[in-house]
C-alpha cells in the first residue's frame, strides 16, 4: 500500500499548526526585477520545513487568490535570506523584513530543488527587494498569523 499525501487527498480541512515557533533569518542577496509571466507552479502542501543554514528565495506576488495548487505569473523579486532558526513556514505566515510587514506566505514553488526553495509571498505591492531599500544583512521573521 503507498502512502497518501493528505494535502494532495484534501484530508485537511483548516490548518492544523496550532502553535509554531517563529523563522528567523537575514537577507544574503537583494534581488531586483519583475516578471509578468513567470509561470511558477505552486504545490499542493501547506507547509516546509527550513532549517538553520539553508538559503531561499522570497518572490513577491500581487495576483488575487494566490495559493497551494495555483499557477503564479505577476512576480516581484525580493531576495534570498539565510535561516537561522529553522521551523515550519505555513501558507498564512506573515513575513517580516527589519519588522516591518512585507506580506503573507501564499505557497511555495519547487522549481530549483534541492538548491532552494521559492517561497511566494502575498502583497499588495509587487515592489522588489532593491526597489524597497533593502540591505544585506536585514532580519527576516516569519511568523504565524496572529501570534
């Protein structure tokens, strides 16, 4: 018997993370640039482990109804951070650049694995990481939505 991916099966009906602790890290490259046909792919879980040391990417998307299992074209590039507290990132998370509320995790996209992850968040301003007056070095956090 092979197992049963319970996101891809809809065993899930609400979020089942409860309680999590917050993802730090600091960005290690500001990226710049927007594409209006990126053709990202998300996937259909909800949540990825990211552990300390592992470097990803955060793309910025202001697409309506972006999430798990939707084609994503309208990006913004914002950077690559570096994690140095690992956890679980959750569809919903809301990401944090120097404290300051950048968007909310909508998905991720596998496309470079294992290299790294995308990680797309949600905005309502497609704006890149050098557009914005992001440095290297500034703290990332990641956190569960009204924690």
């Amino acid at each position: 018997m092979s197992a049963i991916d319970p996101y891809q099966a809809g065993m899930f009906k609400s979020n089942p993370y409860a309680k999590k602790r917050d993802i730090l890290g600091s960005l290690v490259v500001v990226l710049d640039g927007r594409l209006e046909e990126r053709n990202l792919q998300l996937i259909a879980p909800i949540s990825r482990a990211v552990l300390q040391g592992e470097i990803h990417e955060l793309i910025l998307t202001d697409e309506p109804e972006v999430g798990p299992k939707k084609k994503v074209n309208k990006i913004a590039y914002l950077g690559f951070f570096e994690v140095s507290q690992g956890g679980v990132m959750v569809v919903g998370d809301e990401l944090s650049v120097a404290e300051k509320k950048v968007g909310t995790v909508a998905g991720f996209d596998e496309t470079h694995m294992p290299n790294h992850l995308n990680i797309i968040i949600a905005t309502d301003q497609r704006v890149s990481g050098l557009e914005r007056g992001l440095e290297l070095g500034m703290k990332i956090c990641c956190s569960k939505a009204n924690a």
